[in-house]
C-alpha cells in the first residue's frame, strides 16, 4: 500500500510541482533527468508494489526456526499481510499481469517506430543522395523539411527547398540541432516516454512527463545549435521552415515550436545554475530510491527488533530440559 501511495503522489503531487517548478527554462538537462527520473520511479514503485504479495507468503515450518539463528519469523511477518498465501498469489499475478501488459505496450510502440524508422532508412537511401560537405541526406523535394532518423545509415535528412530557403548561417543551426539530437538519443527518450504514456498514460505524472520531455529535447537541440551559431540564427531558421510534417521515428527542428522556445532563444544565455544542478541530482537520487526504501524498510525494522521469535523458542527449550532433568534425579 506504501508503494502504491508513492506512485499515485509522484504521479500527482510530485509531477505537478516540476511543471510548476520553471527548472525546465533554467536548467533543461536537470529538468529532462527529474521528468525521466520520474517515470522511473513510478514504474519501480509499480513493479515492487507488484512483487511485496509474493514475498509476503510464510512457508517456513516450525521445526526450521530451531536450526536458523536468524530472526526468520520476524522478517516473514513484518512483510506478511493479512490473508493466505493464495490471496497473495492472486493479487501478485493481478500486479505481474498489469506489469507484464505495460512492458508489452511500450516493447510494441518502439518496435513499430524501428519499423517505420528502417522503411524510411530504406526509401532514403534509394531516393536520397549523402553529401559529405553538410554530413546529410537530401531528399530532392520542393517543401522545406529538416529532420533526423537515427540508426543506421541514419542522420540528418534535409530536402533542396530548405537548401533554396535558408542561408548559410540558418542552415548551419537546424543541421547543429538534428545533430544534438542525434548524440542526445532524444529519439529513443522521447519514444520511450510516449510508450509509458500509452500504457499508463492515466497516472498525469507519466501523462505529463511524455509531454515535457517531448518539449525539453527541443529545447536542449536549441541550446546546442546556438552554441554553435547565435540566437537569432536559430530562430529564423525554425520560422522559416514552419511546422512541417516528420516522419515517424524521426525528430525535426520544428517539432514542438513554441512561443516559451522563441523567447528562450531570443534572451542572452545564462549560465547553468549549480544550486538547480544539485537540487535536481538530490530530487533524482530521492525519486529512484524512495521505491527500494519503501520495500526494504519492514526488512530494516525485522533486523532491528527487539524481539527474536528464533531466540525466544531456543531460550524456552534450555529453560525446559534442566528441569526435567532435576524430575528424573528426584525420581530415582
């Protein structure tokens, strides 16, 4: 029940004071980790949750506690429920079973993003040419369109109508952000994200999480392609091009534009805050231990009990037999 609460409050309470928090435009990397942490720790809670009924049963027989100098009974009952072990069991295939539903969904949706990810790699090296010069393929087509598959022979894509648009210093800042993406694996963060939104999508902190670090990758590829070139650069480029189209698997330059990405661009860039670095490196280490605490903590408490089933049982032997043995002298 412990762990249970703990998803519910990460996926709730936790999740909505992040978005609220404003990390994700001081410090995009920490926030990106919090939201991933996030999504983790719920999924661990889930999977422990899953497993406490099971390590819950007690099939240990009274004659094994005298050969055990460990409090056996005590550790069993401090993680046994109330019910039999066939109560446990049924609750445990029920956690195991939802579990194993969720693993299943998101296997289901990063196999058929690969999929469509290599029919397109496919198309692209018959219809595309590689230019060694910009380190991408272009397409030969009229609409302006920037992106980037990973995998391989994967990169950067760019058609020759964004070749016709946009000049030399705009085009070097959509080719440095699909690169930062590429190094980044943004496409597989962002699929993953999606596939647990798709499956548990009704805890809103998953449902939340997706939507956020869809929206942090773009903002870490910006950091990078201005890095490499300046502010404005990068906003002409992305008003240029609009919204197009990307296919599936793929992440493009224009994916998620927002108002909050052309402010941050347009002001100078600051320099990442060490006080939000290690408030997000302390959130993320609570936020991925607090499941195993939880499920470790009656353990702890057996360990540290006063009382000793085991030892009280071998005491109450060797109170037994020295009075029997007086008995049988008194008796001869």
């Amino acid at each position: 029940m412990a762990l249970l609460l703990y998803a519910v409050l990460a996926g709730t309470v936790f999740g909505a004071w992040l978005r609220r928090s404003g990390i994700a435009g001081r410090s995009p990397r920490s926030a990106l980790a919090l939201w991933l942490s996030l999504d983790a720790s719920i999924v661990l809670s889930l999977a422990l949750a899953a497993l406490a009924p099971v390590v819950g049963t007690k099939p240990i027989a009274d004659g094994l506690v005298n050969l055990l100098s460990a409090c056996v009974l005590t550790l069993s009952g401090a993680y046994a429920g109330t019910g039999d072990t066939a109560t446990h069991l049924a609750v445990a295939a029920i956690g195991w079973a939802a579990l194993t539903t969720l693993g299943v969904l998101v296997a289901l949706g990063m196999i058929r993003a690969a999929r469509y990810r290599r029919r397109h790699l496919s198309g692209l090296t018959r219809a595309g040419t590689f230019q060694p010069s910009l380190d991408a393929w272009v397409l030969q087509h009229g609409q302006p369109l920037v992106y980037c598959v990973p995998g391989r022979p994967g990169g950067v894509v760019l058609t020759t109508g964004t070749l016709d648009l946009l000049g030399s210093r705009e085009l070097s800042a959509v080719l440095a952000h699909e690169r930062a993406h590429l190094r980044g694996r943004h496409a597989q963060i962002t699929m993953i994200a999606d596939g647990l939104r798709r499956s548990v999508g009704w805890i809103p902190g998953v449902r939340m999480a997706a939507e956020e670090i869809a929206q942090l990758v773009e903002v870490l590829a910006d950091d990078a392609a201005r890095r490499e070139t300046d502010g404005p650069a990068v906003i002409r480029a992305l008003l240029a091009l609009g919204a197009g189209p990307v296919p599936d698997g793929a992440l493009g330059a224009t994916t998620n534009l927002t108002s909050m990405r052309v402010s941050r661009l347009s002001g100078d860039p600051s320099p990442r805050p060490w006080r939000a670095q290690l408030a997000a490196v302390v959130l993320v280490a609570s936020a991925l231990t607090a499941p195993a605490v939880i499920a470790v903590l009656p353990a702890a408490l057996g360990i540290n009990a006063d009382y000793c089933p085991a030892q009280v049982t071998m005491a109450a032997e060797a109170v037994t037999f020295p009075s029997t043995n007086a008995s049988l002298r008194s008796t001869h």
